[in-house]
C-alpha cells in the first residue's frame, strides 16, 4: 500500500527506481550479514531483515510493474500489451527458479553459508540494474499519459491510411 502511495507522489518510474535500490541494499547487507544472521539466536533478526527484502520488492517493482504496463500504451493495444508484459514476467520467474540451484552451487551448495548468500548476491545485482534499466529506458508516466497514447496513437492509424471514424464508438 506504501508503495501505491509514494507512486501517486513521485511518479512509478522513480518508484521503481528507488524500491529496488532500496531492495538491493538491503540485499547486499543481509548476504554480507548471512553467517551471524543465520544463527539459531538470530533468526528473528533474520526474518526481519528478510521482510523488509521482501517488502521493498513490492514496495518498488510489485507496485508498479502492472502500473508501468497499464499506462504506457494506448487503450486499443492494451490487452495484448499487458499480456505480453505478463508473460516475459513468467518467463523470468521460471528462468530465476531454474537457476537457483546453480546458483547456490556456485557458492559451494545450499548447507554451506556462501551457497546461501550468493542469491542474495545474484538479486541485489539484478535490483541495481532494474535501478538503471528503468532510469534510462522507461518513460515519464503522469496523470494524462493514457489521453495522450490514445491521441498519438489514432494520429498514427489515420497517417496509415485506417478509418478511426468509429474507434472509440459504443457497439450497437
């Protein structure tokens, strides 16, 4: 909910920008802290260092991807353009749990402390380059962004040669 809240303040690029920013660090923090927090009279610290891991990733990404993909297209496409956004996202949900046990292999196996923190690692990277990525490559969603797709894209079906007359017109 907190996540909706400072998108509505600073727009979802910025929102993203800084939830996942926020994620790594504390991503970063917990791998490096992962043998004194893995201990058994540490696991309340543990769970709560996680949570808020996991808390900045909705914070962040789980408050804005849908946003993001919902208001960057023109409301004729947006199906399939949320469909497709959905299903890269299932993509890399399998390919992060393919992976996973490589990686944690990587770092000598799931029992040993460096297997278990290299996921952490390998997140808190991808998270930085989320930062970036949506830095630079996303663009400027505001309150008339919606309007202002449509519009753009009607002047583009009419510079093709398609008969908009009743684009946006009820069914009879």
């Amino acid at each position: 909910m907190l996540g909706s809240i400072f998108s509505d303040m600073v727009g979802p690029r910025y929102a993203l920008s800084i939830g996942v920013t926020l994620q790594a660090i504390v991503g970063f923090i917990m791998a490096s802290l992962y043998p004194i927090l893995s201990r058994v009279e540490n696991v309340g610290g543990f769970a709560i260092v996680y949570g808020v891991f996991l808390s900045l990733g909705e914070f962040g990404p789980g408050d804005n991807i849908g946003l993001l993909a919902s208001k960057t297209c023109a409301t004729g496409v947006r199906g399939q353009y949320y469909a497709i956004a959905a299903a890269v996202g299932k993509v890399g949900a399998f390919v992060g749990t393919y992976i996973f046990p490589y990686i944690e292999a990587a770092g000598g196996g799931a029992s040993t402390a460096r297997g278990a923190q290299y996921p952490f690692y390998v997140s808190s990277a991808f998270c930085i380059l989320t930062a970036i990525l949506s830095m630079c490559c996303l663009p400027h969603v505001g309150q008339d962004t919606i309007t202002t797709e449509d519009r753009e894209f009607r002047a583009y079906l009419e510079s093709q040669g398609w008969d908009v007359s009743r684009l946006g017109a009820a069914r009879e």
